[in-house]
C-alpha cells in the first residue's frame, strides 16, 4: 500500500506531538496491517508527550505514537497462518525476540531484547498500525469497540491482582490510574473479600467505587496505615497492588500489608526508594513480585475468559471518546486525572 494516512507523530525531544501525513506501514512476511478503529491513551503515551525524564533517556523520535488499540485486518503477509483479512483484534505490544533464555522458557513477558510498539516503533495513533501476526489477539465475541480498545492495560491488572492468591482476602490497590481502576474490578470479580481503593484524585475514587471497591481511602486527606489497619481489624491487607509509583505511596505498601502477604509491583518510580529490608521485608516474610506487561498469553486468556463469562465489566472505566484530531484535550483531561479512560477515533 503506497497510500498515505494521518497519525500523530513524536517528530522531536520535547513536550507536544503533531498531526502529520505519513506512509501506510509496508508489513513484512510475517505481519499483519491493522486499520485501527479505536486507541487508547495510556500513562506511558503521556509520559512521551510531556517529554519527562523517562521519555527523555527511553524514547527516540520521529516516531508514531501509541499501542493500546483495536481494528481490523486488511492485509496479512505472505507466511502468516494465524489471521484472515476481516478479523477484528487487538495486540499484545511487547514485541518479542523467541530466542533468548527467557523466551525459550516461556517468560516471553520479560524477553530481554523486547521492543514495543509505540515506544521502539511506530504505533497506533494512526489510521493503520502494523504488528506481528505473533501477537495479534482477536476479540472475544460480544465485547464493545471501547472495552476491545483497552484490553492491553486490562492484562497489566490481571496479571498484576491474579499473580497470587487472591479470593477470600483483603486486597489493596494503591494508585487509582486506568490500570489501577481495572485492577479494583479484576480483585472483586476475582472473589476478594473487599477491595480497598487508596488514592489522593476524589474523581478516581468515585470510579474505583463504580468498578467495585469496597472502600475508599484519600490519602491527602486520611492516615492511610491507620486506616488500613482499622478496615482490617488491626491485621493488614494480604494483597497490596501498588500502582502509583509515589515513593511515599510505595513506602506505605509495605507498611500496611500484613505479615506473610503477597505484594505485587506494576509501577515505575522515577526514583529509587528506600525500603527497611529488616522490619518490612524479612521479618514480615512476604513474597513481592515484580510484574511487567502480561504474560504471553496466558493472561490474555484470563482476561479474555473473565469478560465472556460476564463476571468482569470495564465498561464504566471509558469515560471519554474523541477524533484523533483533538489528542491535546484528552492528554490534558490524561494528565490533570479528570478521567478514566480516554480513546482516540482515527
């Protein structure tokens, strides 16, 4: 396809992004050529178009932005067996090498020599996005064109809450961002006793109560330990998620959960954190995880499970939808935490 299609470009190392004319992507003998009818702003994609200290030492422009999205395929390579022209999915982004020690053990979700789309190569705020027939997931019948859009962040939160134990216990989220918010949705529809939601944005805490919280902390306004400690009968939480990267946020994951619980780290401080190894680690014994991506694919097949079986609804999550054309609102309502998921109409 020689054609040319609009898509939001990084084309330089500072705040903002623009709307450019570009190539359709050429795909390889192993790709597939997505017309994308919905993308999703993540955290990360903000991260790049505010140019912080992350993006700066991670990302090399010119490049297309974004990798949450859904489509259809238009094209397909010549040895690609997987997909037929007319499917309807979307992709798993960590784009892996197959080769290395930890790709040969099936921890394809920590591939060292990844690359993902939308950071090491043009993405999906574009009419079209190529990808790997490898990690094309089609979409389970039934579900929308918005809860398709996000199904890549609802991976991080599955594999995030369900990477222990988690029915019958008290789970905390720590952090009520996108992923944050599904991953209150995924620990109640994954049987917790109560889920309780820690965050200092109150329009977060409202949408954490929609998608299943059982309580609700503001921690710029409440003592989070003491409250903890009071909805759990002085005992703690078993499960924390910590979700926010707030140093102070992560200091106080590892002072509410209970001794012998199980911690589980999606986010990235900008910073290194100090942590009492003695008092909060060994003494407590308590196993922390650190979780990066999904997990290929088994944690597609939960999440995708969980949404078929009616027993997870992320619906209430999508509260903004808008032409590609008007990205700088949906950045801001993203950056200011005025929302919870915003997509993006090509």
């Amino acid at each position: 396809m020689k054609e040319k299609m609009k898509a939001l470009v990084k084309p330089f190392s500072r705040a903002g992004a623009e709307m450019k004319m570009v190539d359709i992507p050429a795909i390889k003998d192993d790709e597939v050529l997505i017309k994308v009818k919905a993308a999703s702003i993540c955290g990360t994609d903000v991260h790049i178009f505010s140019w912080d200290k992350w993006a700066e030492k991670r990302v090399k422009p010119p490049y297309t932005m974004g990798h949450e999205f859904t489509g259809e395929i238009v094209q397909i390579g010549r040895n690609v067996k997987n997909a037929m022209i007319g499917d309807l999915v979307t992709a798993e982004t960590h784009i892996i090498c197959h080769h290395c020690p930890q790709c040969l053990e099936g921890n394809h979700h920590v591939c060292r020599n990844t690359k993902i789309l939308g950071v090491d190569r043009d993405g999906s705020f574009a009419e079209y996005v190529a990808v790997p027939s490898f990690n094309i997931w089609k979409n389970p019948a039934g579900i929308s064109l918005a809860e398709a859009a996000i199904l890549e962040p609802l991976g991080n939160a599955v594999h995030t809450v369900l990477s222990g134990e988690v029915t019958g216990k008290m789970v905390a989220i720590i952090g009520c961002g996108p992923i944050g918010l599904m991953a209150i949705a995924v620990a109640k529809a994954a049987g917790a006793a109560a889920v309780i939601a820690i965050d200092v944005n109150e329009h977060r805490l409202d949408l954490a109560k929609r998608l299943g919280a059982s309580y609700e902390i503001n921690s710029s306004k409440e003592n989070t330990i003491d409250k903890v400690k009071k909805i759990t009968s002085d005992c703690g939480a078993e499960v924390v998620c910590e979700m926010s990267g707030n140093p102070r946020a992560v200091e106080q994951a590892f002072e509410i959960i209970t001794p012998g619980g199980r911690m589980s780290i999606l986010s990235l401080p900008p910073a290194p954190i100090a942590i009492d190894f003695a008092e909060n680690l060994v003494l407590k014994g308590i196993t922390v995880k650190g979780i990066s991506g999904r997990r290929i694919f088994s944690t597609w097949r939960k999440l995708t499970g969980m949404l078929s079986s009616g027993i997870l609804d992320i619906k209430p999550l999508v509260t903004h939808t808008l032409p590609l054309e008007e990205y700088k609102q949906g950045f801001e309502m993203m950056s200011n935490g005025q929302c919870g998921k915003v997509l993006l109409l090509p």
